[in-house]
C-alpha cells in the first residue's frame, strides 16, 4: 500500500507558518521559550525531511532508500522526543527556575535514550520497519517490534499526565488549561496512526499543538509593550535570567531621557508617544536583535552578549550624537533632545538580575542628578557607591520594622526673651559600619523606597516621648518642630496619625510644630493647602522651611497660616554682600509682621552673619553658631540657658544716652548722633542713627 503523505503536508505548511511567527517575535525570553521555539523548529525540519522520504519512495529513487529509513528512524524517534520536550515545558512553565534540575532532565529522557537504542539497532536489524524494494518498487514493511516507540511514547505521556494532575490547580490560576487537552489529542493520533499506518498524521497533530500552545501560552506569557510592542520591564527581567542561567557574558544597558516631560507638555501626549515610537525603532535597528525592551516611560534596556567595554563606548557614543540632532515627530521637530546611558557588565560587576537593574537605576539617578547628557560604564567605584546604597536602604528598612530612631535635636534662640524655648528634631542615620550618614544621602533612599512616611511618623513619635518626658518632671515643654516633605503632608491618613501619636502620649498638639519646604507647593497647592488647615485646627505649628526658593509667591504665603517663616541661609548670605538682596529681605520682615508671622535666620554659622541677623531685626536664630544638633540629654542643657547672648554693653549704653532698653530701634535713632561701632551695627562712623535706620 502506498504511504499518504498529504495530511503530513499539511502539518509542514502549519509549521512553517508556526515558525515564521515565532521568528519574528522576542522568541527567546527564558528557558520555558527557548525549549518552544525548539519544538517548533524540530518540528519543522522534521516534517521537511518527512517530505524528502515521501518524494524518494513516490518516485522510487532507489539509491535513496537509505536515507528514506533514516528519515522514518527520525519520525519515530520524534514520537517520544516531543514529549520531552512537552515536559520539559510545563515544568519550567509551572516552576520559572531558567534551569531543568539534572535528576528531572535525566528522568524524563530516559523514554527518549531507550527508543535512540531502539531505533539504531533498527538500521542493522529492522525489527521495527524496514525499507526495502519489492518487484522494483520501494516498499515501508512494518515488523514485530512496531509498538515498542508507541509504548515508550505512552510512557511519556504518562509522566505527562502526572506533572498536570500534581499542578493542575496552578495551570488553571495560570490561565493555562491547554495543557489538559494535549495528552488527549496526542493519544487519538497515536490509535490512529498504529491502526492506519500508511497515513502519516503526526506531524499535522504535533503542528497543532504546538499552535495551541502557541496561543494560549507562549504568545500570552511574554508581556509586550503596548507602545513599542517591545518587552516590557517584567519580561526583561525574564530575559536576564535566562542568560544568567545560561551562564553567558553581557553589557546590560539603560538608555533614559532626560526631562521627556517637556515633550508630552509643549507637544502633547499623542505626539509624546510618536516620538517614544520614534526611539524605539531607532534602538531596534542599531542594537543587538531581539535584545531590546522598554523598561518603562522612558526608559529603554538593551542587552549585548559577548560585547568588550570598548565596544560599548562606540555604540554609546553613536547613540549620544544621534540624540544631538533634532528629532522629527510628524510634522514637529524636537530640538535639544538629551539622555542618559548606564552600563553594567555580567557577572564582573553584578550577578543577579536586580543587583544588575539595582546598578543601572543607580547610575541613571546618578547620571541626572549630576550631569545630563551623559553615558556611564558602571566600574569598581560605582559598585562600591551601590553596595553602601543597599546597605542604607537595609538600615532604613530596619529603623521602620523595629522603631529604632537616632534622633538629635537643634535649639532655636528666641532673640526677644534670649534664650531656646523651641527646638528642631531631626532624624539621624548612624550605622557601626559607615558612621554617621548624613540627610542628603540617606533621605532620596528613603524617598524612592516610600519610607519617608513611616520614618516620620517614627520621628513624631521619638518627639512626643521627649515633650512627655519634660511634662513628667514638671517643665514646661519647648516647641518642637519636624520636617515634613511633600510624600508626609499629602497622605491622606496624615491627620488621623498624628492626632493618634499625640493621644497615644496625652500631648496637646501645640508643643508640635511642622516645617514644610517651600516646594512642596510647587504643584496642587489648594491640595497641600487643605491638609494643612486640617491640622493647623486641631493646634499644630506651622514653620516654611527655606523661604526664598521661589515656588511660593507673598500673596499665597500671608494666607497660609506659617507662624514662623525660616529664611533660606543662601539669602541671608547673599544679604552680607549684596545690598539689594539685603532691602529685599528687610521688605519682606516688615511685611511678615504686619501679617503676625516671625521670622527665623537659618543656617547662622558665623558671628557676622548673626550682626547681619540683628540687622535685619529677626525674631528667631538656628545655626551651628549656637549649636550643632545635639543628643536629648545635651538639648535639656542648652534648653535651661538663660541669657544666651550677652547684652550688657548695650543696655549701659542705653542708660548713659538716658533711653530704656525697650525702646524700639526708630525712636532710639531720633535720640540724636552716636558711634554704630560700638553697638556692632556695622555701619560707617559719623552716620548719625537717621541714617542707620533708613539704610536697614
């Protein structure tokens, strides 16, 4: 009887469409994908060779026999082979390890070992099938041993079963219940294939399989993005660690924009996309194939396999002179385009996938925060930078789970009564390690990890056992200010937290004050307004901390209700030298008090900006003048000074121009000439007090 091959042609046609699809994909992802487009690619040169036998024994090509018997071996030897590669599938599918463990490998392909044997020993002695020419024609004859690849095929697909009955309910919560109907197609083509076996139907039943899998499975678990149809960031990730279960060497690479914001906002969100469309296309064509993703907004991540340091200077560098040009979004020409580019080296400098993103993210911040427009190739330095990063964030992440807060406190002078009755906490982060670490270090970790809540609510409550403490020894309490940043004052459980750590201690809230920076009314002002009122009623301060950054104009800053405004010490030292600088300042004192708001001189670190504070007459100091931050027990002990500042040669010179030491400064400059000098006003001798007055 004469083979049929047509249903065998059909399945080629399938699988040659089937591999065309997986080829123009992002095929390799992980483990689980290279193991598919393996089968699909078996499948298809198998198939091909199974209509090289057909022609050779349709046209009766004798001299070809041998290689006709060989293909055939392969198609049975494919019988189990499929399955080997099925199982092998759905284990990495259900457990994501980006490695076959070396017992489950060997267990699952002794199926595949046996029917090798089997169909080696066949060339010799053909007790399964036989090719051979019968009153010349060639002729398939099918011998005593034919059911032994159909048995081992069953044992397959008995391990098969097993694998999906023990992971049936995770397949199903995976949305993966194809794989319940697979061993069921499979068993009816092998019955029919045993009972017709000159109808060849394998390859069209495994071709669609690997269909089915293809759209219930492959095609649905890599993540694309919707934008770029590149990965995205989870499958990036995916695509890390399958390279590094590969053990192979690579340059991972961040390409950020710089203020693409700018872009959405002058061109529009529409366009914005266009031109992230636009990068995308342009990384694809001069990157390594199949290895680039989008990170996310506008961040892009590529990867190059066995790349030198050098060679990845030369497409850095390509890629900062193509962003030099202006850039075309339709009929909009973007100018002034920059961006950022962070490089990492496998496994020299990183050996797992998030210390090689935690290392990119790194050098991009790095990068903005620095200097824009620029490309960094990650070095033993910034490794070094890196480690002492996630070794902050570890301490950070410990201050929150158990409470421990190293909290020092900065008295305030009040320059009327002269001495400290209010005091700013400020959160410390000291470590056995790396010493003390200073706010501008560890607060953007806290900031970027979302902990700037936590550690707040922390420092009130620090600051609330030190005001209790003051209260059960039977003191009076200073005032104690905190810091609260944009994250604290917007939450929106801010108001029921703070109430709950002042009840939790008995405090009435206007021992505390809140200091806010001024940018954090740079956006929604009405917003961080309204939470401020909220507890601003229930008796909460208010400070603005650093006035003079320029995000809040006099007209929002008189209705706010800040009772004391902390000048910016930028400003103040500005003051000592710029005489316009100096007018403006004493403008805005004057009009602070006519609005009941104090005023605080920031940042007094010398004797000449503190003559420089009484010039320009503020109600409050803080500096390193008076004191450094300092523990609770020393804050108790600057807090019980009276007297701070030594007035004594003031008030004799008072009385001996017969003036009261209350007198106001206008009514003591109407009392007539006298030498500024020796009040250390700073101003030219001979300059009668008129004159002084008038020039503050």
């Amino acid at each position: 009887m004469e083979l049929n091959f047509y249903l065998e042609g059909a399945g080629f046609i399938l699988a040659i469409i089937l591999c065309f699809a997986c080829g123009v994909r992002y095929n390799i992802i992980d483990l689980k994908n290279k193991i598919y487009v393996g089968m699909v690619r078996v499948n298809t040169v198998l198939l091909g060779l199974n209509m090289v036998a057909y022609s050779i024994l349709h046209y009766n090509i004798i001299e070809l026999a041998g290689v006709a018997e060989v293909i055939i071996c392969l198609s049975f030897l494919q019988m189990v082979m499929i399955w080997f590669y099925f199982n092998n599938y759905l284990l990495e599918l259900i457990h994501n390890r980006n490695y076959v463990p070396a017992k489950v490998y060997y267990t699952i392909g002794i199926p595949v070992l046996v029917d090798v044997l089997l169909l080696v020993s066949n060339l010799a002695l053909h007790h399964v099938f036989d090719v051979t020419e019968v009153e010349g024609q060639l002729r398939i004859s099918f011998n005593d041993w034919y059911v032994l690849p159909y048995a081992l095929a069953a044992v397959s697909v008995i391990v098969y079963i097993g694998i999906v009955l023990k992971n049936i309910r995770t397949l199903r919560e995976m949305g993966q219940s194809v794989f319940l109907i697979i061993p069921f197609i499979m068993v009816v083509a092998y019955v029919f294939q045993y009972q017709h076996t000159f109808t060849a139907v394998m390859g069209l039943s495994y071709a669609i399989i690997l269909i089915l899998i293809y759209i219930f499975s492959y095609s649905t678990m890599i993540k694309l993005d919707t934008l770029t149809h590149l990965p995205d960031g989870d499958t990036f990730k995916k695509m890390l660690q399958y390279r590094i279960g590969s053990n192979k060497k690579m340059m991972v690479a961040m390409l950020s924009l710089d203020d693409f914001k700018r872009i959405n906002s002058e061109f529009g969100y529409q366009n914005g996309d266009k031109f992230i469309h636009e990068i995308a296309a342009y990384l694809v064509a001069h990157s390594p194939k199949r290895c680039v993703s989008r990170y996310g907004g506008d961040k892009f991540t590529i990867i190059f396999e066995d790349t030198t340091v050098e060679d990845m200077k030369i497409w850095c560098d390509q890629m900062m002179e193509h962003f030099r040009m202006p850039c075309q979004i339709g009929k909009l020409v973007v100018h002034k385009i920059t961006v950022c580019i962070s490089v990492v080296e496998y496994p020299r400098l990183a050996d797992s996938p998030s210390e090689i993103i935690e290392l990119l993210e790194y050098l991009n911040s790095y990068a903005k925060a620095n200097k824009k427009n620029q490309y960094i190739i990650c070095d033993d330095a910034f490794k070094g930078k890196m480690e002492r990063r996630v070794h902050i964030f570890s301490i950070l992440k410990e201050v929150i789970e158990k409470g421990k807060m190293y909290v020092n406190y900065q008295p305030i002078l009040d320059v009327n009564e002269n001495c400290y009755n209010r005091v700013e906490a400020l959160f410390r982060l000291r470590d056995d390690y790396l010493g003390d670490i200073s706010p501008g270090e560890f607060f953007p970790i806290a900031e970027e990890n979302g902990y700037v809540k936590d550690i707040g609510y922390i420092l009130i409550d620090k600051v609330c056992q030190f005001i209790r403490s003051y209260l059960d020894d039977g003191k009076e309490p200073p005032i104690v200010s905190v810091n609260f940043s944009r994250q604290q004052i917007m939450a929106k459980d801010v108001e029921k937290k703070v109430l709950a750590i002042l009840d939790k201690y008995e405090l009435n809230p206007r021992y505390l004050a809140i200091e806010l920076p001024e940018e954090v009314f740079s956006v929604q002002y009405y917003e961080v307004k309204k939470q401020m009122m909220k507890l601003y009623d229930k008796g909460i301060h208010f400070y603005l901390d650093g006035f003079g950054t320029g995000f809040l104009d006099l007209i929002h800053l008189i209705e706010l209700p800040f009772e004391i405004i902390k000048i910016n010490k930028n400003m103040i030292r500005a003051a000592e030298h710029n005489d316009t600088i100096y007018l403006l300042i004493s403008a805005m004192t004057a009009v602070f008090e006519e609005n009941q708001k104090q005023i605080l001189g920031d940042g007094i670190e010398s004797e000449k900006l503190k003559e420089l504070s009484d010039l320009l007459f503020m109600n409050y100091l803080q500096g390193y003048y008076f004191s450094e931050p300092v523990s609770e027990e020393e804050i108790k002990e600057y807090l019980e000074q009276r007297d701070v500042i030594d007035r004594s040669h003031l008030d004799d010179m008072l009385a001996g121009m017969g003036l009261d030491g209350n007198v106001n400064m206008e009514e003591f400059a109407l009392s007539g000439e006298f030498n500024p000098e020796e009040m250390g006003l700073g101003v030219n001798p001979g300059e009668n007090a008129t004159d002084v007055v008038n020039k503050i």
